[in-house]
C-alpha cells in the first residue's frame, strides 16, 4: 500500500471555496481502480493549512490517478486558491496486525 500526504497552503479566505471545488475530484477519485481511500482534512490549528490523505493499493493506481482529467482540472483551477506547491510526501506501507 501506497500512502500519500500532500500538504496544501490555502490563500486567506478561500478554504470554504477550496473544499466545496475539490468534492468532484474527491468523488472521481474515490472510484478510481487501486484508490483505498481519499480525503481532505481540514487543520484546525492553522486555518491556511489542509492535507490530502491517501491510500493506493499501489505505485501505478497512483501513477495513473495523476493522468486523470480530474487531477488535471484540480491542478489547473485549484492554483488560484493555493499559495505555493503542494508539499508531497509518499509513504510505503504493509498491512500489519498488532
């Protein structure tokens, strides 16, 4: 399992805009072949701060999630209420039994 953390830097104001936009991606996304789960979590401690968590079943879902027309459109409107990049952590994952 493939788990992704992308940390998003919100433009003053625009958090409220920025999650009622990314509802079709997240829509799209969850129905994705190899996509486990997929959610924007809102930091309540920052309020220009919110994090993409998500589960792949592997390297390649992920790799064609990125291809999707729906990540494209995020991409090129989401620019417009993000500051900076998007900051990417990608993390390797095996399920376990405690």
């Amino acid at each position: 399992m493939l788990v992704v953390i992308a940390t998003l830097t919100v433009k003053s104001g625009k958090k409220a805009e920025l999650f009622a936009f990314a509802q079709d991606l997240i829509t799209a996304t969850r129905a994705e072949q190899g996509c486990i789960s997929y959610v924007l979590l809102d930091n309540p401690y920052d309020a220009g701060v919110c994090v993409f968590l998500e589960e792949w079943a592997d390297k390649q879902a992920l790799e064609r999630h990125l291809t999707t027309s729906h990540i494209r459109e995020w991409r090129q409107k989401s620019a417009e209420l993000l500051t900076g990049k998007i900051d990417v952590k990608l993390y390797q994952g095996d399920e376990t039994k405690l």
